[in-house]
C-alpha cells in the first residue's frame, strides 16, 4: 500500500508538475500570441500612418494643383484681356488709317479730276486755236486765188466750224464721263 500510495502521490505530482508545464507552455502561447497581437497592432498603426501621409501629400498636390490651376487660369484671364485691349486698339488704328487712306484718295480724285477738266480746257483751247489756224488758211488761199468773197470760202467755214464742233463735242462727252466716273468714285469712298 505504501508503494500505492507512492506511486499514486509520484503520479499526482507527475499530473501536476505536467499541468505546471502545460500551463507555463500555456502562458508563453499566450505571450506570443499577446506579442503577435502587439506587432499586428503596431503593423496596422503603421499602416494607418503611411495611409495618413499618403492623403496629406494627396491633399497638398491637390492644393498645389488648384493654386496652379487658379494661377494659370487668372494668367490665361490677363493674356485674353491684353489680347482683346490689343486688338481693340489696332482696330482703331486700322479704323483711322482707313480713313486716312479714304481720305487721300478722294483728295487724289480731286487732283484727277481737276487735272481731267484742265486737259479738257486745254484740248478744247487747242481745237479752237486750230479752228482759227484752219479759218486763217482757207481765207489765205481764197484771197490767193481771188475768191475771197465766194461761196468756196464760205463753204470751207462751215466745214471747219463743224469739225471744230464735234471734236469739242467728244471732249466734253469725254469730260462728263470722267466727272461722272469720279463723282461715283467718291461716293464710294464716303461709304467707308
């Protein structure tokens, strides 16, 4: 009995010296696991933080973008104002030189006109000049020929008279066209 009662107390302080090793086998599980959990934590705040740094930067380059972007857009503004100031302005210049080119060119119908009705004078001075050099001919021969007083002489009058009078006659036509051509000219050129 003795010996039963030995191995029952060498087996009770087996089973117990056994569930002291499970149970500190147990512990350190559970301290490895509690460490596990620690790093799991540790792990996920880190992730936490980089995600935290990644929208930071994210929300800076997007505050950068849209500093860019009102940057540009108010830069774009300024350029369309200056482009539109420009333009107005050499429009107007373009308005002014039109008007002067206007100008000039009916001053310069002016002069052709004026120029036009002088070589009409001209040219009508020099059909009757030569009315009276033909007038002054036709007497000379028939007073040459003693016929200063026949109808030959009156005759050759009438004939220089009429040519003189048609040729005065295309220049005058010729003359009204011109004025008539010019007059359409500047009334043209009023209507810039």
């Amino acid at each position: 009995m003795a010996f039963l009662t030995a191995a029952a107390l060498a087996l009770a302080a087996g089973t117990m010296a056994y569930g002291v090793y499970e149970q500190q086998e147990g512990r350190d599980r559970a301290q490895e696991g509690y460490a596990t959990q620690q790093q799991g934590y540790a792990l996920q705040q880190q992730g936490s933080d980089i995600q935290a740094e990644a929208a930071r930067q994210q929300a800076g380059i997007s505050k950068e973008q849209a500093a860019n972007s009102v940057f540009y857009a108010g830069r774009e503004r300024d350029l369309n104002q200056l482009a539109s100031m420009q333009s107005i302005g050499f429009s107007a210049n373009a308005n002014v030189l039109n008007n002067q080119i206007a100008a000039s060119e009916q001053a310069l119908e002016g002069q052709r006109r004026v120029a036009m009705e002088l070589d009409a004078r001209r040219r009508n001075l020099e059909i009757v000049r030569n009315q009276q050099r033909g007038r002054s001919m036709a007497l000379a021969a028939a007073t040459a020929q003693g016929a200063r007083r026949g109808s030959g002489l009156q005759g050759g009058y009438a004939q220089i008279s009429g040519q003189t009078g048609v040729n005065m006659l295309g220049v005058n036509q010729n003359l009204q066209i011109g004025e008539s051509t010019s007059a359409t000219s500047l009334e043209g050129d009023d209507r810039l």
